[in-house]
C-alpha cells in the first residue's frame, strides 16, 4: 500500500498563509469599499470623479493601516 501524502504544509505554515490571504483581503476590500461610496456619491451629486478619487484614497490609506497594524513587530501597541 502506497500513502501520499496530500497536504505537505504544516499546520503553522497554513496559518500563516491564511493571515497572508485575509491581509490582502482587508486592504482589497477597504479599497474596493472606498472607490464604491465615491462612485455612488458622485452619481447622486453629480461632481463626476471628485468623490471617487478622495474616497478611493481613503479606502487605500485604510487599507494600507490595516496592513501595517497586522505586520507590526510583536503585535506592539501604541499608548
């Protein structure tokens, strides 16, 4: 009888892949979610990519936040 091993990471190595893929879903979300209210406030008001652009980049600096707090050196926190 032959085994194969199907999963060859260990159980730390898929946690550590698993934050990777849920840091990189925060930062995509919090953008996605920024550029979205701009585009709706820009079709209710009518001030084409005004809303859009700053909203976009609030959503990008949340992301970014978001980021840098799950990459923080010993999870330290600030006073």
């Amino acid at each position: 009888m032959v085994r194969v091993r199907v999963n060859s990471m260990s159980e730390k190595q898929q946690r550590g892949a698993w934050s990777c893929i849920s840091i990189g879903t925060q930062m995509v979300a919090a953008t996605f979610v920024g550029a979205a209210i701009g585009w709706w406030l820009d079709a209710k008001t009518g001030w084409s990519p005004i809303f859009l652009i700053g909203f976009f980049l609030l959503g990008s600096a949340a992301g970014f936040i978001s980021v840098y707090r799950a990459f923080r050196i010993d999870g330290e926190k600030r006073p």
